[in-house]
C-alpha cells in the first residue's frame, strides 16, 4: 500500500516538473519570439525607409520649382530621422556602423537646413546641388547591400538573437551573414565620406568636436599644470596632487589633476588644457552642509571669482539651488552685447559660499568674435516681428549661434504669453526669428 | 495711564517684530528655493502680483510678479528681493504662514489672494493629517530641456552601470550618454540612447531597474548643467571584462576608475 501511495506520489511530482518545464520552456520561447519580432520590424523598416529615401532625393533632383522643392527636402529630412531611430533600435552597438548612421544624420542635418532656407533668395548652389547627387547615389548603394541583407534575411530565417549574441561572445567574428551585410553597407558609406567635398553649408555638424578653439598658446608640462591648479583652487600646499596626461583619443591633450585634501579627506578634480594651461572644468565633491548663505551672496561669490582669475565682463544669467549648491550660469558681456556661446558654469556650496565646481567648456569651443557686427535694424523694428500677443519684459542684444551654426547678433526679447516665458531672437541684421525657446526652469514634484 | 500706553506699545511692538522678521536677512535671487520663496510668492499672491502656484521655487513667474510689484511701488526693478523690497512688501501685504505650510503638507493646491477667506482658497478636501513633514516646497528646479523623470531615468542607468566608481567617474558616464544624445552616430533621445541594444550592459542584465541613490542623480545633475570629466567620450569599457575586440581600437582618452573613456 505504501509503495503504491509512493509511485503515486512520485509520478504526480515527474509529472507536474515536466509541466511546469514545459511553461517555462513556452515562455522563454514566446519572449524570444517577441524580442525577434521587434529587431525584424526595425530592420525591415529601415530597408523600407533606404528605399523611401533614396526615390525621395531622386524626386529632388528633378524638380525644379523652389515650392516644390522645400516640401520634397523636408520629407528627406523625416525619413531620414526615422531610418536613423531605426537603426538605434537594432542589436548594432558593439559594430561598427557608426559611418552610416552619420550618413543618414548628415543627409537629415542637409535636407533640413535647405529645407526651411528662402530658396527664392538663396537658390541651391552648384556644391549642393552636386551633394545631393552624390547623396543620390550613395542611397542607391545603401539600398542595394541592405536589399541583399534583406533578401538573405528572409530566404534563410535568419534571426536578430544570433546577431546580438555573436557580437556580445564575438567568438566568430565574420561569419554572419546579417554582420557580413552590414559592415559591407559601413565600408561603402566610409570611401564616400572621405572622398566627398560637402558643400560649406555641410560641414558645422562636425565642427562642435572641433575642440577648445580657444586654447592657444605654448604647450605647458606636468609641473605648470600642477601650479596652474594651486593657483586656480588657491590650494595651501598640504594636499597631495597627481597629474595625468590624456591619451590620443583626445582632440586636444589636456592634463587631469586630482588633488587629495587629507584634512577634509576629499577629493577634487580639474583638467587643463595642454595648449596654453587653460582651466576646463573644476569638480569638487565634498559634501555640503546646512545652507548658510544665499543665492544672491553665492552668485557675488562667483562673480568675484570670474574677476580673481581674468574672467572679466562676465555677467550673471541664471542661477539655480539644487539642495545646498547653487548652479550659476555666467555669459560674457561685450559693450552691453550678451555673447550667449561664451558661457561660463559655476558651482557654489551654500554652507560657505566657496566654489565646488567651475565648467569653462563652452567658452573655450567658441571661436572669439573679431568684431561685434552693428545693427541695420532697430530695435523698435525689431520689436514689430515679434508675436503680438507677448508680453515684452526685458530687451537687449545678444550673439547667439543659430540652427545653421553662424554666431549672429540679435535682439534678445524676454517676454510672457500666458503663464509662461520666453526667450525670443531677432537677426538684427535680417530681421528673421532667429530662436525662439520656452523657459521652464520648475517642475512640480509628483511624490 | 502710563501702563496701558506701554502694553500698548509693547503689543505693537510684537507685531511690527513679528512682521519684520517675517522674512530671513537674503537677497532673494531667481532660482532660490525654500522658506523665504513661500512668504515671497504668498505675499505677492495677496496684493495680486502673483498668480502662478505657491510652491517656494524662485521661477519665472515669480520673478515678473516681483518685478511688476517692484515697478508699482517706484523701487529700482531688479527682480531681486532686497532690503527695501522686502519692507515694502511686507508693509502692504499679509503672510498666513501657518496656513500656508499646513495646505502645502497636505498636499492641496490653494491660493494666497488678500480680500477673500482663506477657507475659500483651498481645493482638494484633502483633510488627512500630513503624512510628509519635512516638506518644504511642492517643485524643483530642473535643467532646460530636461525633467524629473528624464534624471531619474538617466541616474538609473549611472546607477545600473557604474555605482561602485568614483563619484566623477560616475558623471563622466552620465556624460558619455548626453554625448550621445548630440552625436550623430547614435539615437537622439535619452531614452533611445540608454535602451539602444546592446548598448549599455546594465540595460541588457537588469541592473538599471534599481533603485538610484543620491551620489548618481547629483552625478547626471552635473552633467546636464555641463561638467564633462569624459573629456567628450561617445564611449567607455571596463578593460577587466570588455569582450568585444573592436571596443579597443577605439581612440582612448583617459582613464577614470575602472572605465577607460574613448571617442
């Protein structure tokens, strides 16, 4: 009787594992099945949108009217955005095909800087004219390789899970057919943009990695970088400093300081450019006790600062607390003229009003301006562009760099609509709505 | 005779005191956060300036409302609450604080205007005692272009992939992330960057659904208002566990704790 109850008992517990097994097994499957699902709908969308992108540039190229093409340029602009959304969702990081992906930004960044330019004024030149072509023809390309992925894709049932898991292992680095197929697209997209000759128009989507411009001057040793840090965070001399050089990787070497406070047992960071010993940015990371001062008295801090070290004519333009810390925003002011891309961060601890970070990252990628360029409208003129229905608070001039790039001087307008502010920029040579932007710098919390 | 003229004295006194030190000694400055915000959005709320929500974060809306109440009352118009700002304000209006305080721990939304029972001013029947008491204002300054929920997000995947690095470590990754957002070799959403496949390892293994502390959203709060120890990396690895051969031929430019940081 016992053993009968036994095997009975026995065969129940055989019995409801492998049941149980099997639902795993089922929905590890049906995961599986799902995550496939979603890398064949982005791939077969991108194939989709090549092909879309390049009958679209093809339809540019052939028209002729300005009010046609306008329309036609910012329909590139959008497929090109979307097959670019597409290929960030495919398995494809640890490959390069980072080429590509550039190609299909630049054809957006063209197409959408041609597109909401006055063609009647200023017609597509000859440079651009002959991007587009070359544009043209590298579609077509993209769109053969991809089309053969593709076939193969469907005609054997290949799967996006063997991609992801041979890149991850990289064991067998090139015998995948869908990795095969792409790097073949990659070394395809790398000979055009190297040999091809952008119009001017084209070439500002590589120039913010340009580097600190500003930096200039004779090279400065592991030694003068240490004493440019104890100068700059007027450092008594009892902590510990190491430097380290940056590697190739870098646009520009720079020196990275540490420096090890053992009273406090803190740290704080800085890198120096290595042309000319300029600061780039400063982080010190000591905790922050009870507020003490406020805002205002640290944004005096601050300012006092940006004088000590010969940051003159910089003025305040935003301040914010977070917690214990203020975060101010300093742009520099020439003759009255806010030059907005000559932006200085700062950092001061409200306990003592002492600085704990200082970002010069921005002042140091813009190119100085020559001369400030005057005005050839004005200001009331200015004023008639903008929307009625705002609510002019503040004006002034600014140089701002626009979508395109340039450094423009503008009328800034600071005005309200409604409950909400905004910040508005007339070419003060041209007359046109440089940049308009809502200000929001507050948001409920939702606990 | 005498005595009751210095009750009366003394009562008056009291009051001024009270209303004088209603307000701490600070300049007032847009972007400040705390106390003397209440008292500065709820006054300027009572003589009608201020329309916008109390919530004790120096915004926009406050700083017009000062400005116009400062305009009004011939002082020199600088959006800052000074001194003399502050007198003024306090001479011509009214601060309930402790009614004030009380809607803001209960969480009610409620106005401040002057001529109308307080009582009316409240909506919400959110009667139940306070369950948070250390609440002091009802919004946070954020970057621009930025949210809550685009921080946390992102202090999650600094938290997911690099919690045991040092704290600027920690930033460079938040850093490397918002490069990304600009460059046009990846997605240009802090949602598309993080989940693009393959992309981060604490995406693919679970660990950014952890719980992110404190160090990690000061350290993408960093990196939004523009600190970069990456020096302009798109990419990083941990040379102890990188499989990938391709990840090495990277340019590198520096080393931060475990993570070397490449273009």
């Amino acid at each position: 009787m016992v053993r009968v109850l036994l095997i009975a008992f026995l065969s129940l517990g055989v019995v409801s594992t492998a049941y149980w097994g099997y639902r795993e097994h089922q929905e590890k499957n049906a995961i599986l099945v799902h995550a496939e699902n979603n890398y064949q709908r982005a791939f077969h969308d991108l194939t989709y949108k090549i092909d879309m992108l390049h009958d679209q540039i093809g339809t540019t190229l052939a028209m002729n009217s300005r009010t046609s093409l306008s329309p036609a340029l910012a329909e590139v602009w959008r497929i090109a955005a979307e097959a670019h959304s597409d290929v960030g969702q495919l398995p494809l990081s640890l490959l390069p095909f980072n080429k590509t992906q550039q190609f299909l930004a630049q054809i957006g960044a063209f197409s959408y800087r041609t597109a909401v330019r006055d063609l009647d004024k200023q017609p597509l030149t000859k440079e651009e004219y002959e991007t587009l072509q070359a544009l043209y023809q590298k579609a077509a390309n993209i769109q053969n390789e991809l089309r053969n992925v593709q076939h193969l894709v469907l005609k054997n049932h290949l799967r996006w899970m063997d991609v992801e898991l041979a890149l991850a292992t990289n064991n067998r680095p090139s015998d995948n057919t869908i990795i095969d197929g792409f790097k073949a697209v990659e070394n395809d997209v790398q000979s055009f943009s190297e040999g091809t000759n952008f119009a001017p128009t084209f070439t500002t989507i590589t120039n913010r990695e340009k580097g600190f411009i500003r930096a200039q001057g004779k090279r400065i040793s592991e030694n003068e970088a240490k004493q440019i840090a104890k100068s700059f965070l007027g450092l008594k001399g009892t902590e510990t400093i190491k430097v380290v050089r940056s590697g190739k990787g870098a646009d520009e070497r720079f020196y990275s300081v540490t420096v090890f406070d053992p009273k406090t047992k803190t740290e704080a960071y800085m890198d120096i450019t290595e042309k000319g010993g300029y600061p780039i940015w400063v982080m010190d990371n000591r905790p922050v006790k009870k507020q003490a001062i406020s805002v205002y008295d640290a944004s005096v801090k601050g300012q006092q600062f940006l004088k000590k070290h010969r940051f003159t004519n910089f003025e305040l333009y935003d301040s914010s607390q977070y917690d214990n810390i203020a975060v101010l925003t300093f742009v520099a002011n020439e003759k009255g003229v806010r030059i907005y891309p000559e932006a200085i961060k700062m950092k001061v601890a409200l306990d003592d009003g002492t600085i704990v970070g200082f970002s010069a990252r921005d002042y140091l990628a813009s190119p100085p301006l020559s001369t400030i360029p005057k005005p050839t409208i004005s200001l009331a003129e200015a004023r008639k562009k903008l929307n009625p229905n705002v609510r002019v608070m503040e004006e002034r001039q600014a140089v701002i760099t626009n979508d395109l790039n340039q450094e423009v001087l503008c009328y800034e307008f600071l005005g309200t609509l409604g409950d909400d502010t905004y910040q508005i920029f007339i070419n003060a040579q041209t007359g046109m709505e440089e940049k308009v932007d809502k200000m929001q710098s507050v948001e409920r919390n939702y606990e | 005779m005498r005595g009751r003229m210095i009750s009366c004295l003394l009562v008056c006194f009291i009051m001024c005191a009270g209303e004088v030190h209603a307000f701490s000694n600070q300049v007032i400055q847009r972007g400040a956060v705390g106390d003397d915000v209440l008292e500065l959005q709820a006054r300027l709320q009572y003589i009608g300036f201020y329309n916008g929500k109390i919530d004790g974060v120096f915004g926009w809306s406050t700083y017009w409302a000062l400005r116009n109440f400062q305009d009004k009352f011939g002082l020199p118009v600088d959006g800052l609450a000074g001194e003399s700002t502050k007198t003024k304000l306090v001479k011509v209006s009214k601060y309930y604080e402790s009614f004030v305080k009380e809607q803001i721990q209960k969480g009610n939304s409620f106005t401040h205007y002057g001529g109308k029972p307080l009582s009316e001013q409240v909506k919400g029947d959110n009667n139940a005692t306070a369950a948070k008491t250390t609440v002091q204002t009802t919004a946070t300054n954020v970057p621009k272009g930025f949210s809550q929920n685009d921080i946390r997000l992102l202090a999650n995947a600094v938290y997911g992939e690099a919690r045991g690095e040092p704290y600027i470590g920690q930033v460079a990754v938040a850093a490397v992330i918002l490069n990304r957002l600009e460059h046009p070799s990846f997605p240009d959403s802090i949602a598309g960057v993080i989940f693009q496949p393959g992309a981060f390892t604490a995406v693919a293994d679970g660990q950014i659904w952890l719980t992110p502390n404190e160090t990690a959203k000061k350290a993408v709060l960093d990196a939004i208002n523009g600190w970069d120890p990456s020096g302009g990396a798109i990419y990083y690895f941990n040379p102890a566990t990188a499989t990938n051969g391709w990840i090495w031929s990277r340019p590198q430019i520096k080393r931060i704790g475990k993570h070397i940081f490449c273009k």
